[in-house]
C-alpha cells in the first residue's frame, strides 16, 4: 500500500497547477490593477512565487530534482531583485514623497 507522501496522482498534479495559476493570475492582477510601487513590487513576488510552487509540483510529478534545484536558482534571482527593487523604491519615495507609479511617467520620454 503506497502512502500519499510516495505517490503523486494526477489529481493532486492538477491542485498543484491550479494553485499555482490563481497565484500568479492574482499577482498579475495586483500588478496592473494598482499603482503603488511596493505593492507592484509584492504582485512580482507573487508571480515568482507562483512559478516555484509549478516548478516543484512538476519536480514531484516526474521524479526530478531538476525543478526543485531551480527553484534555488529562482530564489536567488528573486533576492537580488528584491534589494534592487527596494533600494530604488526609497531612492523614488526621497525624490517625490510618493510611491504613486502615475508621478514617474515622465521617464518613458
């Protein structure tokens, strides 16, 4: 009799998948939807998070490490993202006093 931590049905594939979906389709939301730049930066994160909960979901499904060793490789470039990002966040915030996206289209010029 296999345990349900040995065996990965295809039902429990399909949750995985779909969790990671309403993750990252709520991150893209967030990521148009609103125009503060640390919440921009949260739906980001979202979205990366997302894609590990994937990547991991198919590592199991396969039995290959390669998606979970990745996942560090993601989380890697998620940490240098996030101190970039914040550095500049504060950088913006000292300039403006806002952190309102709408007050720095003067850029794409």
């Amino acid at each position: 009799m296999l345990l349900a931590a040995e065996s990965m049905t295809q039902a429990s594939l399909a949750h995985v998948l779909l969790l990671a979906g309403v993750l990252f389709a709520i991150g893209i939301a967030g990521f148009l939807a609103r125009r503060n730049l640390i919440v921009m930066f949260l739906c980001t994160e979202l979205m990366f998070q997302a894609v590990i909960v994937a990547m991991v979901g198919f590592g199991r499904w396969y039995w290959d490490f390669s998606g979970q060793v990745f996942v560090i490789f993601i989380l890697t470039v998620a940490a240098a993202e996030a101190a970039l990002a914040l550095a500049l966040v504060v950088l913006l915030h000292r300039r403006r006093s806002t952190l309102d996206a709408e007050s720095w289209t003067e850029l794409r010029e």
